[in-house]
C-alpha cells in the first residue's frame, strides 16, 4: 500500500514520514519502558553479594519516575501518530477509489 500511500502532494508526503517516524518512536519507546522496569524491579530487591552496590532509594525514585515518563510517552506517541496517519489513509482511500472510478467508466 506504499504506492498509494505516497501518492498526493507534497503535504501528504510529509505526513507519511511523520506517520512512519511516529510509529517507530512508539517502537523504541515500547521497547525501552519494559527495560527501566526491570532496572526499577533490581534496584528495589538489590540483588548482589555486597550491600554497599545498592541504589539510594532517590535513585530508586528516579528511575520509578523514568518509567513512568517512559511510558507515558508510549502511549503519547502512539496515540498522536493517529492523527497524520488518518489523514493518509483518508487520501490513500480517494485515490484508490478515484483509479477503481476510472476503470468503471472505461
């Protein structure tokens, strides 16, 4: 559906680099917030042989609040991503109908 998706203007054009660009920020931000959870989940239980390796609990308390950033901006990136993609799938829709339009009436 690329073909169709790049068709149009110049500003369509762009919103399917913005659509693309969106959904792989969503990727990595998906990716990335499981990680800090797991950091998060280490540092609460400070597994090790040597006590004195064990986060403050203020870096504790960061890291919480980076996961929850982390997260946030998941679902915030996934869910703005929607807005350009609409838009192309609207015009990617028009022109495919336009093209079955023309064919009908040959």
């Amino acid at each position: 559906t690329l073909p169709f998706m790049w068709s149009g203007g110049p500003m369509i054009k762009i919103q399917t680099v913005l659509t693309f660009f969106c959904l792989i920020l969503s990727k990595v931000f998906n990716v990335m917030h499981p990680a800090v959870l797991g950091m998060v989940v280490n540092a609460i239980v400070c597994i090790g042989e040597q006590k004195k390796d064990c986060p403050t609990s203020s870096e504790v308390y960061y890291l919480v609040g980076l996961y929850a950033l982390l997260k946030f901006l998941a679902d915030f990136v996934r869910n703005i991503c929607e807005v350009p993609f609409a838009s192309v799938s609207a015009s990617s829709e028009i022109f495919i109908a336009s093209m079955v339009y023309k064919h009908i009436q040959n």
